[in-house]
C-alpha cells in the first residue's frame, strides 16, 4: 500500500475518533501484516485473527 494518506485502524483504535471511518472488512489490498502500519494491529499476529 503506497498512498501515504490512507491508513486502516482497528475499530478500537484512539485515531478512529480523529473522523477515520471504522472497517468492517479489511481492503483487498492489504494481503500481510506489513500492510497494517499502525500499531492498534500489535495485538493480532495474521491477517486471519482480524
């Protein structure tokens, strides 16, 4: 995922009240971990647990 504006936050994540729009499904192009840069994802080891 290249576009440095656009990140995903996990629903109970502190940036979410910041007007990010909470997921129900991750985009398709996120395919690993990597593509998850903000640290609310810590807690999850594979794409799989979300």
């Amino acid at each position: 995922m290249a576009n440095d504006d656009f990140s995903i936050h996990d629903d109970d994540c502190e940036k979410q009240d910041n007007g990010w729009m909470p997921l129900s499904d991750l985009p398709d192009e996120v395919t690993s971990m990597d593509d998850l840069e903000c640290d609310c994802w810590a807690e999850y080891d594979s794409i799989s647990e979300i």
